[in-house]
C-alpha cells in the first residue's frame, strides 16, 4: 500500500444510537497491469457486513476509472449506512452531515 491522497473522518450515529467515528481514505491509483488500474478505499467505522473493516481493491481500465469507481462505492457505503438508519456528522461536532457533503455531485442536467 502507498499513501493515502484522501482522507476523511466524520462523527456518526448507528441506528441503535450508539456514537462512532468513520474514517475514509483513499490511496492514489496504480497500474495492476497492461490493462488495468487498482485504487485501494479504506472505511473504517461502519457496521454493514459488506465493510469488514479492511481495505477493498477497485479495479478500472484506467487510473481514471479505478479513482472514481473508488469514490462511488464510499457513496454507496455512505448511502446504506444512513439508509439503515444511520446519521452522519461532522468531525468533532454535533451539526448534521448529508451524503452529499462528503460525495459532491452536480444535477444530472448542468453543463
């Protein structure tokens, strides 16, 4: 593993109401070989079985892909967790954090 180039921790809530930390990381994309890019996603706080705690591999056909098919899968992990009944928070405080805050996107209809 090299360094990470992202990283980022937010205060969250379960749905049982208990406090945790999640922390998000993100190593820079690598060239696996002639065809294709890994980019290694660490989440560690979330208790959705798919998680584990341990990094997870993403493969792309390009450092491009890899990097942002990494972002999508953190959304969707985000996504389950607050789906499940989950709150998320910023770090170190009480305001309320969406999805969108960590995961920017732009409607599907600007230019």
């Amino acid at each position: 593993m090299t360094a990470f180039i992202a990283e980022r921790v937010c205060e969250a809530e379960d749905n049982a109401g208990q406090k945790i930390q999640i922390s998000i990381a993100i190593e820079a994309p690598y060239k696996i070989d002639e065809e294709s890019w890994g980019c290694i996603v660490s989440i560690e706080g979330l208790k959705l079985r798919t998680t584990q705690n341990k990094p997870h591999r993403i493969v792309g056909s390009d450092s491009w892909q890899a990097l942002t098919l990494a972002i999508t899968l953190i959304e969707q992990l985000l996504f389950y967790f607050v789906e499940s009944g989950g709150k998320l928070f910023w770090e170190g405080g009480s305001e309320p954090m969406r999805i969108h805050d960590v995961i920017p996107r732009f409607p599907q209809n600007a230019t």
